[in-house]
C-alpha cells in the first residue's frame, strides 16, 4: 500500500484506541455517579472503539503492510453532567469523522481501491455513531434538571446491546 496510506491508517488506530479510552473513562465517571445504564452504554461503546481499530489492524495485516502501535494519551475526565459528558461524546465523534474523510480522500488520491471499499464501513459508522449521542444529547435536554427523566434515560441506555462490528470482506483474526 502506498506509504501515506499505512502511516495514516496506523494513526487511525490509534485514534480508535484513544476514542476507547475515553469511553471508558466516561464509563466510570457514570458509574461513580451511580448512573449504571449510561455507564453501560459507554462501556459498550469502549468495545466497539476497540473493535475498529482491531479491524484496522488487521486490514493492515491481510494487505502485507506492517502495524505501528503509538502511545495512547490519558483520556479527559472531570464531567459535571451526563449531558457534558454526551456532548464530548458528539464533539469528540465529529473529530474521528474529519479523521476517517482523510483516510478515505487519500485511498482516493491514490487510487487504492480495496482501501476505499474499506472504509466505506467506517464513514457509514461515523453517521450512525454521532446520530446516537444527537439523539442522547436531546432527550437530556428534554429531562433538563428533572431527576426522575434523567433516570429514565439512565435506564434507556442500560438496554444497549453489543455486536462485535464486522467489515464485509476482512478475513477473521489469526
Ligand atoms: Fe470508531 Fe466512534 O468511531
């Protein structure tokens, strides 16, 4: 693959893996609040971080090129509301977005067509993935300071189910 290709598609990793943490990190901020079906929720969503850039890797991997693991930063942490820490979630989406058009201009640019087919998963997925934490972040709103709709949707969140994400055509782990 072309070299600016794989160096960004490592770096990508490492967001994907930085994105995990920070989930993570959100996962306990609820849990200490005693908010256990957003801590749920986030934690799920520290799966699926994990799982992309699993994915990533092994793209890496069946194509013959070789995987760079960087350093992955300290999350973020000090929320002072469910609905601050959802729209981190939102903002912090909209980041890995920008970073994935990237990555896909450049498949473009150079004319890798295996790698565009590729990341046509993950630009779907960033639609979805910002839709859910709008979608959070205006019933939080709704709930405004009402406690008991707050723990509504605490419970909402408590439903959410996890599926290892699959990418049409990667060949399973070693
Ligand atoms: Fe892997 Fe939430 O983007």
């Amino acid at each position: 693959m072309n070299e600016k290709l794989v160096k960004a598609m490592n770096e990508q990793i490492n967001k994907e893996i930085y994105s995990a943490f920070l989930y993570l990190a959100m996962s306990e901020w609820a849990m200490q609040k005693g908010l256990k079906g957003a801590a749920h929720w986030l934690y799920v969503q520290y799966l699926e971080e994990m799982a992309h850039g699993q994915n990533i890797y092994r793209y890496l991997q069946v194509r013959g090129d070789p995987v760079e693991l960087y350093p992955v930063a300290k999350p973020e942490s000090g929320w002072n509301s469910l609905l601050e820490v959802y729209r981190d979630v939102l903002a912090h989406e909209k980041t890995v977005t920008a970073s994935i058009a990237n990555l896909a201009n450049i498949s473009q640019d150079v004319r890798d067509h295996a790698t565009s087919i590729f990341l046509e998963w993950y630009v779907t997925e960033q639609v979805e993935e910002e839709g859910n934490a709008t979608d959070i972040i205006q019933r939080l709103q709704l709930a405004g300071d009402n406690l008991s709709g707050l723990l509504m949707i605490d419970t909402e969140l408590s439903a959410r189910t996890f599926a290892p994400p699959v990418v049409p055509g990667l060949p399973p782990a070693p």
